[in-house]
C-alpha cells in the first residue's frame, strides 16, 4: 500500500473515532457533567483529521506542480 493510500485510510478511520467520541461526550452530558477527558477527548482525532485532511488537499496541487498528474492526462485525443 502506498503512502497517498496510507494516509486516505487512516483518516476514514479517524474520522469513525471522532464520531463515536463525539457522541460518546453528548451521551455523557446528558448524564450530567462529564469529567475533562471524555469532554476533550475528541480533539486527539480532531487534530489527526486536520493534518492528514490537509495533506489529502495539497496532495493534487503537489503532484501538478511536479508534472506528475499532469503528464497523465496528455495522451493522444
């Protein structure tokens, strides 16, 4: 599996992580106060979203701007 692979599956991953402790911090409000970790507890995810989220969206501008995706798409018409 290649890096670009890599790094798409782990941020499908992530993001079922951060959903589930999202809903796991709104059903332990409804309890009442939730302790400090569970209330910030889906800011780990969060954070691993934004970089490899970040990475997913500058990878395609990397790629034309090395000419890599770009001679791909030149061929006979």
């Amino acid at each position: 599996m290649d890096w670009s692979k890599w790094i798409r599956q782990l941020h499908r991953w992530l993001s079922i992580i951060f959903t589930v402790t999202v809903i796991a911090n709104f059903a332990a409000m409804a309890m009442g106060p939730p302790p400090a970790w569970i209330v910030y507890s889906p800011l780990i995810p969060l954070f691993l979203l934004l970089f490899s989220g970040l990475y997913m969206f500058v990878l395609p501008y990397a790629a034309k701007s090395r000419g890599g995706a770009a001679r791909e798409r030149v061929g006979p018409a």
